[in-house]
C-alpha cells in the first residue's frame, strides 16, 4: 500500500469515526453542542461508548 492510498485510509477513518459518534451522541443527548464535541474525539467517543453501554 502506498504512502497516499494509507493516508487516504486513514483520513476515511477518521471521518468515520467522527460521523458515528455524532450519530450515537445525537441519540443519547439529543444536543448539537455534546454532537459537535464528541464529534471532535471521533473514535474515543464510540469506544468509550461501547465500553460502557
């Protein structure tokens, strides 16, 4: 895999990971501003998530 096809990946990633875990603070809080900051943790949020539930 080369350095653009892995950067790329990972980008993709990252923007999955923010997209899930505005879905899943939207459905808990139902609050744009906690969407906006668990958004900004991305993959943290939804693990911590899983971990918990």
């Amino acid at each position: 895999m080369s350095s653009a096809n892995a950067s790329n990946a990972a980008k993709a990633g990252i923007g999955f990971g923010s997209a899930l875990a505005i879905t899943i603070s939207w459905s808990v809080h139902q609050s744009i501003l906690w969407a906006i900051i668990q958004g900004f943790f991305g993959w943290f949020y939804v693990i911590y998530y899983a971990l918990t539930r």
